[in-house]
C-alpha cells in the first residue's frame, strides 16, 4: 500500500507520524540510567514522534513502543506498538521457538540486543535509526520515516516499516508468485485469492521474504500484508498492515540456505510425504464425463503402454452436481465405489478424490452443518451463503473443534472405503463480513483458513494411514501450510507462457519455504496442442511431483499423439529410475526445509549470473533442468562454473556461459553438478521400492582424492576416486554390498563414471 506521493509528499487524505528519538530503552535487570549492560533477553524502547525540548512536549503523543526478542539464534524479532488497549483477537501464526542466550546491553549511545551473529542497534542519539547487523556488517536497516503510524483519508490507523535495500540485492518468495521471480519494483498484497496464475493475485500467499544479502523478513502477521518493494521507496522493502502491532523477524543466513533452514524452524518444516506419491498422477480431469468404465480404459490403456501409473484421481464429478461437497459418489455412474476402488487398487493404484470446504445448499450436509453450527456465520447469526461455485454454497467453520471433527468424519467414511489422499482445492474465497465460532478477526482468518482446512485433512490422514503415508494435493496455504504437503499451482492454460508461468510460481513458493510443489501437466484450462503437451511433459516429470490434469478435455497421451505415449513412457521411467536421488532430496527438504525444485540463487548465490533465473532450476542439489518452451526444441540456459555433463547423452558443458541448444521432444536439458555422484535404481516401473537395491552410482567429474558421501535408503556409501579408479564403500556391514564394515567391495574405471553396486559374492 502506497503512502506518499513522491519522496517529499503525503497522498490525500494521509497522515504519519514516525519515531523521531529514544526516550528511553528498557531491558529485564538493567539499570535504567543506562549505564549498565544489562544482560537480558529483551529490549523496550519508547520512542516519541516528535522532538523533546521541553516538558510539554511529554504532553503529547503519539509514542512507538519497540519490543526486540528473539526466537531462536541468528533470529530477532521487532514489535512496533501504538495502542495496547485493544482485545487479542486470533488466530495466531504457530511459532517454534528455541532456547538461545540472547543478550541486550545498552550505553549512551546505542540499545542492542543481540542473538548469535545476529544484533539489532538502536541509535539512542541523534537521529531515529535501526540497524541490523552480522558479524560487524550491516544487513538492513531502518532510518529516519522508515517505521511510522500512518492513517489514510477513511482514518484507517496502519503500522508500517521500511528496510533499507542493499545496492544489487535481489528481494525472492512472498509465497507462490507468477510474476517474475526477483520482486524488486513489485507490489503484493499477501491475501490469498482464487486467480489463476495468470495475474497478480495468488493462493499461496507468504508474508516472508528471502535476499541474496544474507537475511530474509517474516512479517508475523496472518492477515493482509501490503509489500511495496522497492515500489514506493525505491531503495526500500515497506510493509505494512491495518493494526495497533506489527511484529516481524529479521532472519540471518548468511546463505539463502541457512535462511530457509532457519525460517522454517521457526513456522515449521514440511512433512515427508510417501515415496508412493512421487509417481505419476493420472486424474479423470474436471468438467470431463467419466464412469468407472472410462477410469478403468485410461487405466488399461497406461498399462498396454507400459506407462507406469501410481495414482488415480477423481475430479469433481465423482459427487453429483450441485451437491458439492456431501462426499458421496454419485450413484448414477459408481453405482458400487467400494468394489471399484477394490478393483483399481488390484492394479497396484492409490487412489485420491476432490475435496473442498465449501458445502452446497442442495448437499444434505447443509441442513446438517446449519443445525449443529458447524457452518461459518454472518454476524446477525445467518449461515454465510454465496452462489459463486456452487449454488447457495457455505463454509464449514474451521475455528470450532466440532465442526473439524464432524468434517473429519466425513473424510475418514472415505478413507474406510479405500480412498488413500485427498486433493483438498480451493480455501481462498473467505469472507470478512463474518463472525467466527471462536471469535476470530475476520481479516486476520481469512488467509489463516487455508492452515485450518489443510492441516484438518492432513491429521485425518495421519491418523488413519499412518505417519509418513499422508499426503494432499493443495491448492492454498499460507505461512506454515508447508507442513501439509503436497501443494500445485493452480489454474493455468495450455500455453508455454502459462508453463513458464507456473514455473516462476514453484520457483518463488520453495524460496518461501515449501518442500514440493507440482502442476497440471499440460495446462488445465484449454487443451495443449500435441508439442506443448509433450514439452510439458518433460518439465512435469521433472518436477516434485507429477499430475496429469485438465479443465474440460482428458490427457491421456495417446488422445495427442503417439510419439506423446513415448515422451511419457521415456521421462516417467526416467523420474522412477532416479527416485534414489529424488527421495534423499525429499528428505532433505522434510529435515531441512530446502526445496526439491530449486531456484538456482539458492545453489548458487555468489554466482551474480543466478539471480535473476526463472527457466530453470536445480532439482535437488545436483541436478539443473532447463523445461524447453517452444515447439523447435529451442532452449538458451545458464551454466555455472565447473564442467557439467548431459545426463540423457553424456556430453560435457564446461560454464559459466549461457548455452543455446536444440532439444528434440525426448530430450530436455538435464545436466548433472560437476563433482556430483546420483544413484539411479534398479527400477524403473514405480517409486516405491528398495532404492539401494542393484543401485548403480553414477559418478561425474570427480577429483583425484575426492570422497563423495550419498544416502540411499538407509544406508550411506562413500565413492572415493583414487587414480583412475572409483571405489565405493558402504556404511552398513549387514548390507549385502560390504563384505565387512567399510570394506570397499565394487570397482570401476574412472572413465566410466558408474558403479553398479551388487549382492558380494559369498
């Protein structure tokens, strides 16, 4: 939200008042002349709008209260305060804090509280200003004008704060974004909306933000959060938002890395989602007309073609119309669900139905949510009703533990019948003109729903298959829905502007701290002509997670053409044979919070040549894909520093250079990290299975001396290049590779690269 007009002038109707001195600072066991360090955890300074030259002037208001604590180390947290008389009204971002000797210690010059390498500094003399530093460098800062109340021409009171941005910093995340992947010059609104990726608006709205200096900034505030950054100062990232508090974190690095680490220790780290789920999704589509003899020939058709198929997904319309959603099948085209989904999970299948929080007028469950109060309300007690969607539809009031339970008993009805996840859509559209079961602020609920929704789902799931076999296909979140995986793009059209576009948005929601993150293959709205549908192919199975899925028209390969059928047989094999390599990324997203699909700053963020990159990224950390968007096979990439090679043809890439290229439809730019080892399985039909088992080690460009660590599985190996040969060991002496603990029991010629790694004799 925009203030001025110009750097000298104040829209109409706008008002400030920013802090101008210290007044005074205090902080637990201190000595409040100032004299003494203090030794606490916490900083209070009161900060007057106006100068002190006399008594009167202590007559006047209004006075900034400062709060600075901290979470956990290399993190600090700044509460801005005008009126403290208001109500608490939730909900609240869940925050894991952790034990850390913060320090806050003050003399005549400065207030500093400090945090492992992390301080901020207050200037006590002088003009307003506020300092972030590390390790004796300044990150950000705040000066003069920076922080301030400002009321607009209504008399709407917001708290806003502007950073000082850095000269060449490049400002990433703010959840998933369509624009382009450096926000600097943009304007987001954190509030989620049901707009397609075509637009400004998203469904994954985070107000957190990660740069290439070494910080990044969450604002702790689930609401509306207005960013201009680098959009109204143009050296400056503002946020602000409607309220009497704001709290936000400064988050120190210094990599992106150890930022993501760090950010998602403190709103937590995504869940591991089973390895079932990392295969190929087939859906009926949406507006498409199926029956269980349409599901059944798709599902045959994969298997005459040897396409390998993990999951099958029903859309909409496996409930009838206009009863969305009362979780019944509709009788009319599965007459027996119970015995189709026995016969589908015959053929090796899991099994995922549509959902969402919406309950039609016309759905049985309306009258029974209304009686019991489970349906959100309109503040004169009416059910909130709209006919956007779905005629006369409500929303089940996620607020009321009841209402959970009663939804979640809906879900696991289901679950008995063979239902194995859920696609759980929508959760944007939430209304403010409302009042919530637990009192809720309605502003403040309305990007929050979306945690409420998933995270009901996601526990059903957990509760009734089991820890780690949970798994949605989510289309709204907000800060912390990366713990409820798995969560796709949304609406986007059959264009390789829209395939480009969806990318950017998987880019900027794993920079906001989201493990995996999928697409429709293909496009959902419009139908892909046979070339994109094949580009687009090699771009979804090299992705997180891989779904087949349109608005109005199927896409089952051999409806485009053959040579489809191919492309999809060839990159799906592909993606199950490297499930070695995928799932320890996955892992490590689920330890770490590091993304599988990388945006190349993040591998690579003293390579000034990444920063802007939105065509390609890293999967996992060793593997850069470079999607082809046009139907010549026309592709122009970066390459870091360092001889890469061709995974698909074994040439060799030696960067940093950008490199042109001509890709046909089975082929992609797949290049492997110089000094990488990627251990590829020993099938290539499913995603789930003994990765170690007959792995083959495929070792590329290593060192003389080099000792190269890879986990598969559970068990460890260590590739070592000593001369011209590779030896590998392994950690675990039961395993049937290692013939004793350590004992290196597979060779091969350096040249080759691989090591296939079998049963020792005896």
């Amino acid at each position: 939200m925009k203030f001025t007009d110009g750097y000298w002038l104040l829209r109409e109707g706008v008002t400030s008042a920013h802090p101008v001195e210290v007044l005074d600072v205090d902080a637990p066991g201190g000595d409040p002349s100032g004299s003494t360090p203090s030794g606490g955890g916490t900083l209070e300074i009161h900060a007057p709008t106006r100068p002190i030259r006399h008594r009167g002037d202590l007559l006047k208001g209004p006075v900034v209260t400062i709060t600075a604590h901290t979470p956990m180390p290399d993190v600090i947290g700044v509460t801005l305060t005008h009126f403290e008389g208001g109500q608490p009204l939730g909900p609240e971002f869940e925050l894991t804090g952790q034990e850390t000797a913060a320090r806050a210690e003050y003399d005549d010059e400065h207030a500093t509280l400090t945090s492992g390498a992390l301080s901020v500094r207050v200037a006590r003399t002088g003009p307003w200003h506020v300092d972030f530093l590390a390790d004796g460098r300044v990150l950000t800062s705040s000066g003069t004008k920076g922080m301030g109340i400002m009321r607009d021409g209504t008399g709407a009171h917001y708290l806003r704060e502007q950073l000082n941005l850095g000269v060449g910093t490049s400002v990433y995340g703010l959840g998933e974004r369509f624009g382009p992947l450096v926000k600097n010059g943009q304007v987001v609104d954190i509030w989620n909306a049901d707009g397609g990726t075509a637009t400004e608006q998203a469904y994954k709205n985070v107000p957190f933000y990660l740069t290439d200096a070494g910080y990044g900034v969450f604002v702790d505030h689930p609401g509306k959060v207005s960013f201009e950054v680098g959009s109204e100062t143009v050296s400056r990232v503002q946020f602000s938002v409607e309220s009497q508090r704001l709290t936000y974190y400064v988050i120190h690095g210094p990599t992106p890395k150890e930022i993501l680490r760090k950010y998602t220790a403190l709103t937590g780290r995504p869940a591991l989602p089973p390895a079932w789920s990392f295969g190929l999704w087939l859906s009926t589509s949406f507006t498409t007309s199926y029956d269980e003899e349409t599901v059944t020939s798709f599902i045959d058709g994969m298997r005459e073609r040897e396409l390998p198929l993990s999951v099958f997904h029903f859309d909409c319309f496996w409930m009838r119309e206009f009863h969305w959603c009362d979780f019944r099948w509709d009788p009319r085209v599965f007459p027996d669900p119970e015995g189709m989904l026995a016969r589908l999970k015959e053929k090796g299948l899991h099994i995922c139905v549509w959902i969402n929080p919406y309950i039609a007028q016309r759905s049985p469950l309306f009258a029974e949510g209304k009686a019991l109060g489970h349906l959100l309300r309109r503040p004169d007690g009416s059910v909130w009703q709209w006919d956007l969607w779905q005629p006369g539809m409500a929303l089940v009031d996620f607020t009321s533990p009841a209402a959970r339970d009663w939804y979640a008993a809906k879900l696991e009805a289901l679950l008995e019948q063979g239902v194995d996840c859920f696609k759980t859509d929508f959760g944007e559209r939430v209304p403010v003109d409302v009042a919530w079961a637990d009192g809720s602020d309605p502003e403040r609920m309305h990007n929050y729903y979306t945690q409420l929704y998933n995270r009901t789902v996601f526990e059903v799931l957990r509760k009734h298959r089991g820890e780690g076999e949970a798994v949605l296909f989510a289309r709204s979140a907000t800060a912390g829905g990366q713990q409820f995986p798995v969560h796709w793009g949304g609406d986007c059209e059959a264009t390789y502007e829209s395939m480009a576009e969806s990318l950017r948005g998987g880019l900027s929601l794993g920079l906001s701290g989201f493990g995996y993150w999928s697409h429709d293959i293909g496009g959902f709205e419009g139908t892909p002509t046979p070339a994109l549908f094949k580009r687009w192919l090699a771009f979804g199975l090299l992705s997180s997670h891989s779904r087949l899925h349109g608005s109005s028209t199927y896409r089952v390969p051999w409806l485009f053409d053959e040579e489809s059928v191919d492309v999809l047989r060839l990159f799906t094999r592909l993606k199950l044979a490297l499930m070695p390599y995928l799932y320890e990324a996955a892992r490590t997203a689920h330890a770490e919070g590091l993304p599988v699909m990388r945006a190349m700053v993040l591998e690579f963020p003293d390579d000034p040549g990444c920063a802007h990159l939105e065509r390609q990224y890293m999967l996992g950390p060793d593997l850069l894909v470079a999607p082809v968007f046009s139907d010549e096979g026309d592709v122009t990439y970066y390459v870091p520093e360092g001889t890469w090679t061709h995974y698909l043809s074994g040439q060799a890439v030696t960067g940093p250079r950008w490199v042109r290229e001509r890709h046909g439809f089975s082929s992609v730019p797949l290049l492997v990290r110089p000094g990488a080892v990627i251990p590829v399985g020993a099938v290539d039909d499913r995603p789930d299975y003994a990765y170690a088992d007959g792995v083959t080690l495929r070792a590329y460009g290593l060192e003389q001396g080099a000792r190269v660590a890879v986990r598969v599985g559970d068990v460890t190996f260590t590739v070592v290049r000593e001369g011209d040969v590779l030896q590998a060991s392994c950690s675990d002496p039961s395993a049937p590779w290692a013939l004793a603990a350590g004992e290196r029991v597979v060779r091969a010629a350096a040249g080759t690269g691989f090591l296939t790694l079998e049963p020792a004799a005896g």
